[in-house]
C-alpha cells in the first residue's frame, strides 16, 4: 500500500507514510515514553510511533522533543524544510504523603464549610394543598465528608401530631432530590428518571414507604366491656401486608376487615377469654408489624376492675 491522500495519522503505522518520528527525553531518569501501541501489544517500528505514553519516573524536570522528519522531497517543494521539530518542559512533582491532623481537620470543617458548596433541594408529587405540609415536614442537609472527600445530602423528618401522622399514612407521595454545587449552571448531577414528570426530570426519586398509623396506644378490657377496636390508617399496600400479633392466647384477635366507608381505615377486633378477665390486675400486649417497613406498634391490654374503666 502506498502513499495517497485518503491517508491518515492511524494509518502511519501500518504503511509508507513519508514521515519518520523520533522523540527524545533530556533527562530520561525523569520520564518514560513509551508507543502508544503497546497498550494493546502491537510492536512497530520506532519511526512511526506517531504518539507516545509519558509515564513519571521521579521527580525533576526535564524536555520532551518530537522530530518530525520527511523521508523524501519533490522537487517543486525542495523549498520547504524537511523537517518540524516540537519541543516541550515537563515538571515532575513528588508525590504527596501528609494528612492533615485533627486540628487541621477543624479548620476546614469550621473555616471552609465545604458543605456550603453542596445545593440539596426536595421535590414533591402530592396534591397542591399537601405540598407545603410535606415542604415543613421534610429536610434535606447538604455534608461533606472530610474523610472520603464526598459530598452527601441527609434527609430528614421532624417529629409531627398524630393528625399529621394520619395524613402522611394514607397520602401517596413521590418525594424527589436533587442536588448539584453552586458551580454548576442546572442541577444536572443526578441522573434523571425515566418516568419522572417532566419538572423532576433532574432529580432522583427517593424510595418512601408510608408508615401506618394507629392512634391507639392502650386498651382496656373489663367484664362488662370484654370486646375492644383497634383502628390503623395507612394505604392499600400497607394495609394489605399489615400483621397483627398477640403475647398470648388470653387476647383472641379478629381477622383485619377494611371500612367500607373509608378504604385507608382497617378495623381489628379485641376479645379477653374469660380467664383473663378473672386475673386483676393482668396486662398483655398486641403487636402491629409490616414487611414493607421495620415499623412495629405496641397496644397494651389493661384488665380492669368495671368501676376504673372510666379512670
């Protein structure tokens, strides 16, 4: 294969390409140079290694000088030079080794405040009414880790009323984050989610789980009142994987059964056997767990005298 115009610097090594290269090192203890060819083990010829690998060796300075030479000159052009040659001053550093000590450490946690850097926002898929309940509820906290050199946004939720709670259990909500370094012109950092709506676009969908919600913390059984209601809010899946447990066979327990007026309320039955009934003072406990979260909730069983159930 010859010389012709369709040729290219990919091609120098594989044809008679007119152009010789020869590179040079000053101090050649400071840099290695090697083909760039022998990353994937081809060998060719030294001529026309058109470009090198420059790895450090140890520090210093030195230069790095490509000749480009060509190998023949017609003579309509014997006025041009025959060659081009490129010189360039390359500074070797040692390697740093110091760490920074814990006072240093202070410094930059106290002084700098690199989490200023970090911009953390949450988004929210609710109804329009809801949104700045969950915008008070929810927190999101830009970190910098002086350890690993990462940034990190911290989510988290205040304490809230039970009303609050009962609203969060049956609220479907999509909670969406999106962070980015005020050096950045958009919040592009995270990557998108293909089904996101088209204003989250730039954003992460946080993986939320409501949590049920039962109001109800103590019940009390007497012989004229044998028979108690426990009531949990929460949405259909949490609802559907909701598990209710008791201590003891004492406390007898209705198979959980969905209101029929509102579908985020789940209605369970309490019954004493009537040894329990016998036994004052006696306690037990009735326990309300989920898959779906490491959520359990404890509802105590109170024996009481029928003159102390108004107490």
């Amino acid at each position: 294969m010859g010389r012709d115009s369709g040729q290219n610097p990919l091609s120098l090594g594989s044809v008679e390409s007119g152009l010789r290269f020869h590179w040079s090192l000053s101090k050649p203890c400071v840099l290695e140079i090697k083909p760039r060819h022998a990353q994937v083990g081809v060998s060719v010829s030294p001529f026309h290694s058109y470009s090198v690998l420059v790895r450090a060796e140890a520090p210093g300075r030195t230069s790095l000088k490509v000749r480009v030479q060509l190998e023949e000159i017609h003579t309509r052009n014997s006025s041009f030079s025959d060659h081009l040659t490129v010189e360039i001053q390359i500074l070797v550093f040692e390697e740093m080794q110091s760490q920074c000590n814990l006072d240093q450490w202070k410094v930059i946690e106290e002084k700098l405040h690199p989490e200023a850097e970090l911009l953390c926002s949450l988004h929210f898929g609710a109804p329009y009414l809801e949104i700045r309940i969950l915008q008070e509820i929810f927190h999101s906290t830009p970190l910098y880790s002086t350890d690993t050199a990462q940034y990190s946004c911290r989510i988290t939720v205040q304490p809230q009323s039970d009303s609050i709670l009962h609203l969060l259990s049956t609220l479907p909500v999509s909670i969406y984050l999106s962070a980015r370094l005020q050096t950045q012109s958009t919040p592009a950092a995270l990557p998108s989610l293909p089904n996101s709506p088209p204003s989250f676009q730039s954003s992460v969908r946080l993986q939320y789980v409501p949590a049920f919600h039962c109001p109800v913390t103590k019940i009390k059984l007497s012989s004229q009142q044998p028979v108690a209601e426990i009531t949990v809010f929460g949405t259909t899946d949490m609802l559907s994987a909701l598990r209710v447990q008791s201590d003891t066979t004492d406390i007898v327990l209705s198979d959980p059964v969905r209101s029929d007026e509102d579908p985020t309320l789940l209605l369970i039955r309490v019954y004493s056997a009537s040894h329990f009934l016998d036994q004052v003072p006696s306690t037990a406990s009735i326990t309300l767990y989920t898959d779906l979260s490491p959520q359990p909730h404890v509802v105590m069983v109170i024996r009481v005298m029928d003159s102390q159930e108004s107490g």
